[in-house]
C-alpha cells in the first residue's frame, strides 16, 4: 500500500479545515480593526519556522508555508499591504510566552486547543484539525502505539504530544526537546525509538526519507485555532471573521496546492471536508 493511500485509509492526519463557524458569509467587509492593532500599523504574527507545511523557512531563510500565509493575509486585509507584518519564530514552548508577554499579537502556529491553553488565552474558531502520529525508522519493530511501552519516544517540549503522553502513557520514557529538527535529529541518532508530532507534518518527512515510516494509529486528535490574549473580544471578532472568509475564497485549497507536495495534495484536499476522527 502506498504511504498516500494508507494515510487516505487512516484519515488522521489532516489540514481539514473546520466547518463549524467558517461560512461563507465571510467575503463581506471585516469588523473594524481594534484601536490598538491599527495604531501599531502593522501586525505581529508569532508563526512556526521548523514545521512543513504550515510554517517554516526555506532554504534561503524565507517564511513559508500555509499558515504562514495565513497571517500574512490578515495584515493585507487589515493594512492594505502584505508587508505590514512582524512575523516572529516560536516554538511549543513559548509561543504563549510570546503571545502572554505582547511579543505578538496573534498566534498562527500549529496551536492545538486544549482546556489547560484556554485558561491561559483565548483560541479563534477552529480552521483545521490535526492528529498526531509517530515516526520510527524503517526497520523499526514499533507498528502500533502501545509498542512504545517500554521505550523512548521524542517530542517537543510544550506540545500536544507531551501532555498527552503525560497524561494517557505516563510510564513511557520521553526526551523533550525544543525543536522538531532536533527531535528528527535524535530519532536518527538512536537517542529516541520514536518521534511523535503533528501526522500531517510527519507526512511531508516521511514521504521525502525513505529510512523512515510513519507508524499510522491515530491519537491527541484536536482542533487547530489562532491564539490571542484573552479579553479582546474586538480582535477575535476580526479575527474569526478573517477566518472564515479565507475559507470562502478558497484561500486554504490554494495554499494547500502551494505548498503541499504534488504527491500529497489529493490527500490534503480529499481532507478539507472531512469530519474530525476518532482517535484515542
């Protein structure tokens, strides 16, 4: 079976977008922008630099990928000019940091919404979900999640993953780490058995390193939303209105085709529309 066809049998790993909220009535005029906001004169996105293909830097430095994108939208509707925009790199460990000490005002940043992150700042309306898998080396005798008991398994410090293990796989050994390059680099090295991430960011590894596979069982399953301080109701009005009317236009399937492997982009698009699964 070919990795696109399980991971079309599997249907975890996903930029779906959410239906919930995201209409079309969105392609009319934005709310105003908050006072504050429009004072900066430019926008301040905290975005990932390390996670193909949301949001990473190309070989030549440049910000790329689809949530990249994203926010570089919302500075053009809200300035008039794309280049009104300060994106900053975070990783899963500052990013609220960063949003909490006003180092950015937004958060688009492959930010999973869970109950510990809501008591802390306030969560868009979900634009996708994403399930988490893991990738092992090729030879691996790890092919479902409970063979990790026993193990070591490596992820990034502050994510999904990380409480979800603490929480669900407590006796599993982890090594933590700040960065999804270094958490690749240390399953390559042998410190770890196995790198578990966003499936849909692993896909793109996986598909491009052949000593690698995904081990392909669904868990951590979770909405994705923009992060932003919580009280403003201002902001996140303008922002799930921006939201939905980039789905209106058919920005995300555009993005998807821009950044997204040839080989990949039927299974992201077949994705769009599909219901958010169930996973452990």
């Amino acid at each position: 079976m070919t990795l696109l066809r399980h991971l079309a049998h599997t249907a975890f790993v996903s930029a779906a977008l959410m239906a919930a909220g995201l209409t079309a009535a969105a392609a009319q005029a934005l709310p105003p922008l908050p006072k504050a906001i429009q004072a900066a004169g430019m926008l301040r996105a905290g975005v990932r630099c390390d996670q193909p293909p949301y949001g990473y830097k190309d070989e030549s430095g440049n910000f790329s990928g689809i949530e990249t994108d994203m926010a570089v939208q919302i500075a053009a509707w809200a300035f008039g000019s794309a280049d009104k925009i300060e994106l900053t790199c975070v990783t899963a460990e500052n990013r609220i940091p960063q949003l909490m000490g006003k180092k950015v005002d937004i958060l688009i940043a492959t930010l999973g919404v869970t109950p510990e992150r809501a008591r802390v700042i306030d969560f868009s309306k979900p634009y996708r979900w994403g399930g988490s898998d893991m990738l092992v080396a090729k030879d691996s005798p790890i092919r479902k999640l409970d063979d990790v008991a026993g193990k070591t398994v490596v992820m990034l410090k502050g994510s999904t993953q990380a409480k979800w293990f603490e929480d669900t796989m407590p006796k599993v050994e982890t090594l933590r780490l700040n960065t999804a390059s270094d958490a690749l680099q240390a399953l390559k090295q042998g410190r770890g058995d196995a790198y578990t991430h966003d499936a849909a960011t692993l896909v793109v590894v996986a598909a491009k390193d052949p000593s690698l596979r995904l081990v392909g069982e669904a868990f951590a399953v979770t909405d994705a939303a923009a992060g932003l301080r919580k009280n403003d109701p201002e902001w996140m009005a303008y922002v799930d209105a921006a939201l939905a009317r980039m789905k209106a236009e058919g920005l995300y399937a555009k993005w998807v085709d821009k950044w997204v492997p040839a080989d990949l982009r039927p299974f992201y698009a077949d994705a769009f529309t599909k219901p958010k699964p169930t996973a452990r």
